[in-house]
DNA sequence: GCTTGACCCTGAAGTCGCTAGAGGGTTTAT
DNA sequence: ATAAACCCTCTAGCGACTTCAGGGTCAAGC
C-alpha cells in the first residue's frame, strides 16, 4: 500500500501521515524500489488509532505512549488511566473556561445592535471600560500577580 | 515607567510585553539614555486592554482592530460587531465540539477503574475497537473521504 | 572598589500539530 | 509522447508566546 492509499483508507492527509513519521509515532514503512513508502495492512489500524485519539483531541507524545502500551500486554495499565483523567481534567477546565467566556461575549454583544460612529459604540466603550478596571476579574488591578503566576505553572 | 512595572501593573509578562511590541500591538515607546524602554501612563491603558480582549480569546490580529478603532471617533462601527460576531459563532462551535469531546471521555474513563495488566485494559480495549471501525463516527470507514475534504474547506 | 543580584537589552530558536511550497522524480493513461 | 496524478525531500510558515544565549546597567552591601 502506498501513502495515497494509506491516506484515503484512514483519513488522514498524506502530509499529515509523513509528519507523523517524522517525529515518531508512525513506524517508518519499508520501501519499493523507487523509494515510495509500502505500508502493510497494520499501518491502517495504526493510523485510525492515531486518528481516533486525536478527534478526542489527544497530544501526539500521549498518544504514543498509548501506542507503546498497545504492544506492552503485560504493562501495569495505570499510566493509561491517568494519562486519560489528566487530558479530562484539561477539556473540563477549558470547558468551564469557555462557558464563561460565551456569557461575557454575548452580554458584550448586546451593548451595540446597530451601526454608529465607533465613539458611541457600546461594545468598544465596554471594552475600554473594562481594561479600566471597572467590573473586570480578568486583571488583579490590586497588588499581585496571582493569575499570571498561576497560568505559568499550568 | 519601565517594563518591568508595566509587566506587574498590568499581569503581563516582560516576555510578552516585548512580543506584541514586535508584531505592532503595544506602540514602541521611548527609550532612555541606557535604553530601557519608558512607558507613559497611557501604555497601561493599553496593555489592560488587550489584556482583557486576550481573556476574551480574541486573536491579537483582532484586537489592533479594535484599538485602531479606539483611535478612530467618526468611523463605522459594523465591523466591531461583525468582528464580535464571527468571534462568537468560533467560540460557540469550540464549546460544542468539547462539550461532546468531554461526554466522550469520561465514558471512555468508566472503561477502567483498578490498575491491571495492559491486555485487560477497558480503555485500551476500546481505543482499538474504535480505530477498528465499531460504533466509532470520527474515521469514515466507508470509502469517501468526505470528512477530510469537508476539514480541508474549513 | 568590588561583587552580587535584580533588572534591562537583542536576536534567534523552540513549542504544537500541522500545512504549504519549492524543486524535483515516477507512474499511468490517453 | 505528453500530461495528469502520484511520489520524494527539505524548508518555512502559522499563532501566541516562551526560552535561551550572550550580553549591558544599576543599586546595595561588604
Ligand atoms: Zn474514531
Ligand atoms: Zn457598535
Ligand atoms: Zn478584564
Ligand atoms: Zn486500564
């Protein structure tokens, strides 16, 4: 099978595939005489895996520790478990996250309905008010520096 | 003001400070006679605002827009509100496709409480099934490709 | 006077997961 | 024979930073 096939089979695009073994977590497939990639019929399982992990929008460094324990039978699972509650506890954090954010920019959408001149419009006067400090959680506004210390240890 | 003291009035780093100076977000101010940069009031204004628009997840591309049209008293407003509005249908799409993604975790998670070996593991188990093609939507399995080209018009 | 440490500077490279381009070679169909 | 469709490698670009290397500047304490 070449990397056209490999590609329609799976999904993937086939600069994708070559990029995925390029930094390893797609085998390097033998080659034909001509120097084309010949995969054998695993690749494809391979692939779906890599694809399916990725639409749960696993990283490619979990993934292939994933993979490695795909041919490690008699490895202890419990890097597998927590591997998946550590990626849940990021898609729920960024859940929440985005919740609140879809609030704030549909409250902020309802300050300007119709145009006018851009000194009158309620959406930028919003804005500027807020980077003023009033009513705003997004900036300390006091003393520390709590929330850029917090987001650089995430 | 140096940057320093703008980074901590502001919550944002020196680092970053510097970058957005680089790509035209925050104007380059005055230097002294060692070269440090001096800031004026006004540059705190400015940072806290794209503070508040970065909280708000815009692209730093969107929000010299939004400055620009700070400065700009007399011009039309509609594309303030195009801009919002196209921010919220990306935000809005985020949100759906995590709330799914977060549904389909935590089912995966149920496949694996204890630790045991990796050939038993639940998770494991079903991330192969999946990629094998079972009760699986995100790889086509049939022979179009329709979901590639429909990411690929995006 | 001299070191220590906290600041500041520039420019370049690394991060992630691709994507696109340049500049070729090969195969297949007409 | 020629064109379209495929394949190859190597390189650079995206966004929004972060980090590194290799310096310069300035106040305080000994
Ligand atoms: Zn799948
Ligand atoms: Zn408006
Ligand atoms: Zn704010
Ligand atoms: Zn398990």
């Amino acid at each position: 099978m070449r990397i056209g096939e490999l590609a329609k089979a799976t999904g993937i695009d086939v600069e994708t595939l070559r990029y995925y073994e390029r930094v390893g977590l797609v085998q390097r497939p033998a080659r034909q005489a001509n120097g084309y990639r010949a995969y054998g019929q695993d690749a494809i399982e391979r692939a779906n895996f890599i694809r399916h992990c990725r639409t749960l929008d696993m990283g490619l460094g979990d993934i292939k520790r994933l993979l490695d324990f795909t041919s490690k039978p008699d490895a202890d699972c419990f890097d597998v478990n927590h591997l998946l509650d550590e990626h849940l506890v990021r898609v729920r954090a960024k859940l929440k996250s985005l919740r609140t954010l879809e609030k704030q920019l549909a409250r902020l959408r309802t300050q300007c309905d119709a145009g006018h001149r851009a000194a009158d419009c309620g959406i930028l006067q919003d804005l500027v008010a807020a980077a003023h400090g009033e009513a705003c959680a997004c900036h300390p506004s006091d003393g520390n520096s709590s929330l850029s210390k917090r987001k650089a240890r995430e």
